[in-house]
C-alpha cells in the first residue's frame, strides 16, 4: 500500500512541476512552422466529420456559419487555453465541445525547436 501511495505522490508531484515549467515558456503568436492537426488537413477534416455534432437548435433556426477558436499547442502536443475568438454562439459552444475531443497535435516549430504557439483554427458549420 504504501509503494502505491509513495507511486501515486511522485506521478502527481511530477505532473505539477511540469505545468510549472510550461507555463513560465513562452507561447507563440507567430512561429516558422505552424502547429497542426496529426495527419494535416485530410485527418482535421476526418476528425471534424465524425466528432462535430450540429447543434439541434442551431438546425432548426437553420444556422450555419464559421467559429473560429483559439488554443494553446503545448510543446508536448498537448492542448489548452480554448477560446472563441467569433462566430454564433450556439456553433461555438459544439465546436469547443469537438476540439476538447482533439487528439494530441503536432507542435509548431520555431528555429528548429518545439515551441509552445496559440493556434487559430476555423470551424465551419454547414447544413444539408
């Protein structure tokens, strides 16, 4: 019982001064290399086509439109810091839905390094 405990206090306490140290690295607004979704535009589009759920009431108010949110790829490919940046806000409640969904993405590049970058990406919403 304790090597669990001792296992579970040493995991826990390394997962925190790891968002420590990410936190003080700066993030991005313009890099070399912009982050991207694994797989490019072909795998962003997959993802969307089967993790998007078109609002009900945005289909019977027939809503369509763009929402373009803005998150944080980590370094480590890890994603964080979503926000709305514009569009309806029934649209954007589903894509902010979809995106925590999101598979690890690959990080941006600056200088030949990993970096930390905010990304810009566009959600379009379109009915049938």
């Amino acid at each position: 019982m304790k090597i669990v405990l001792t296992a579970c206090l040493v995991f826990f306490s390394f997962q925190s001064i790891c968002a420590q140290v990410r936190e003080k690295e700066p993030v991005f607004q313009r890099v070399e290399i912009e982050a991207n979704f694994p797989g490019g535009i072909r795998g962003w589009r997959e993802f969307v086509a089967t993790h998007l759920k078109y609002p009900a009431k945005a289909i019977q108010k027939k809503i369509e439109g763009r929402v373009i949110l803005r998150f944080i790829v980590y370094k480590d490919s890890t994603l964080a810091d979503f926000k709305v940046m514009s569009g309806n806000s029934i649209l954007a409640e589903a894509a902010l839905a979809m995106i925590k969904q999101s598979p690890k993405w690959v990080p941006a590049n600056q200088s030949g390094r990993l970096v930390n970058s905010y990304k810009l990406q566009p959600v379009d919403f379109k009915l049938k």
